[in-house]
C-alpha cells in the first residue's frame, strides 16, 4: 500500500458526459500527479501540481483540467469525454522538500475510466 | 531535454536465470533515474532510484542497477527470476535542476515474463 488513495476504483459512462476522479496523496507529501494509461499511448504524463499551484503540464487536453485543494487533495476534471479517454489514470505523490533532488513518486492504485 | 528508451518491449526467461531490462536515458543535466514495477492492474511501486550517489543502486526484491554515464545506460538487472517478477518494468528519468519539483519522463515499458 502507497498511501496514495483514489476513488472510485471504476467508473463507466458515456461519450460527451464529465467525470471527476479524486486524488489523496501520502501523508506529508506536497506534489501531485497525474497520469494517462491506455494500451496505444502507454504512460502519459498529464499534469502536477506543488501545494496548489500548477508546477507542470504533459499532454493534457484542454477538455481536461486539475485541481489541487488546500488540504493537499486533488481532482482531475474529464469533460466532454470520448470513447479514446477511456483508460487508467493513475495519481502519484512526492515529497519534494528538497531542492535539486527529485524525490519518487508514490502511486496510487488508479481509476478505471469506461466511456461507452 | 530528456528522454528515455527502453530497448525491449519484451523479454522472456526463465525461472531462476538472470534478468535483464535495458535502458538509455537523455538528459541536459545531472539526472535523476527510477525503475518502477506495474503487475497487472495495480498502480506503479518504485523499484529502485539513482540520485547522484552510489552508481550501484540495490532495490526492492534482489534488483538493482547500475548508473553509466559514459553509456548513458541504467539497465536493471536481477541475478535469478522468480515467477512474481513477471510484470511490466518501466524506467524514469527527471532533471531536478534547481527547483525543487523535475518533470518526469517516463519510458514504454519492458513486459518481462517468467517461463516455469
């Protein structure tokens, strides 16, 4: 167990709606990430963020969008989905107090999202 | 720039031979690199980290690595598989610079299977 926690587990819905997966990090840990899973496009990096502010951006849609809460929280809002959003997404955390040294990241289990 | 590339998108052994994962990294600066483990339908668990220190970096369940930078190569190597090995194998690299947060890069993936 990571520590890192998500919810829901799975979500099924249809093309055009909006979803919203949420994120708890590790105790302690101040950044979050998220990330895109699917057979044709592998692991891919979406967004993070460092104590509620945006720190970097992948390749995320604009019909995509992120949040990350005062209480370290975060949400990562799918909207207008389609049939290819259909995937694992995975949130992570870090500490990162150190400056110039990368701390790993901690994965959480992911959310299995199903646009039918 | 980074980048990482993971030489096989396969390998297959068998039980108790060694292991090998091959992976070339880029990096404009000093770099820090990760392997992490994905079993089938679970979220990524780090394996092991190089951060500048020891070259020789031990892991989580006999693996480890060893950092080259003359053939900017981290290949991820185990003495003896054991038939939990069998997952898929990804390896990481992050600038850190000066902030104190690197955006990752992640590479595709090394689907290793342990034959009986």
């Amino acid at each position: 167990d990571s520590g890192v926690t998500q919810t829901p587990k799975h979500l099924i819905t249809a093309t055009g709606q909006r979803v919203t997966l949420r994120c708890s990090p590790r105790s302690g840990d101040l950044s979050v990430y998220w990330y895109q899973q699917s057979l044709d496009q592998g692991l891919q990096f979406l967004i993070q963020y460092y104590n509620g502010e945006e720190r970097a951006k992948g390749n995320i849609l604009e019909r995509f969008s992120a949040q990350q809460f005062p209480d370290l929280h975060s949400e990562l809002n799918l909207s207008s989905l389609e049939l290819g959003d259909s995937a694992l997404y995975f949130c992570a955390s870090s500490v990162e107090r150190l400056a110039g040294v990368y701390n790993e990241q901690f994965f959480g289990p992911g959310t299995r999202l199903t646009v039918l | 720039a980074q980048s990482v590339t993971q030489l096989d998108s396969h390998v297959s052994v068998s039980e108790g031979t060694p292991v090998l994962l091959r992976c070339n990294y880029s990096s404009s600066y000093s770099p820090s690199l990760f392997w992490y483990v994905q079993h089938p339908n679970k979220g990524l668990q780090l394996l092991l980290k190089y951060t500048s220190a020891a070259t020789l970096v031990k892991g989580i369940n006999g693996f480890e690595a060893e950092f080259k930078k003359s053939e900017t190569s981290f290949h991820l190597t185990k003495p003896s598989a054991h038939m939990s090995d069998a997952a898929e194998y990804f390896c990481v690299v992050s600038e850190a610079r000066n902030t104190n947060a690197g955006k990752s890069t992640f590479g595709d993936g090394t689907t290793l299977t342990v034959k009986p």
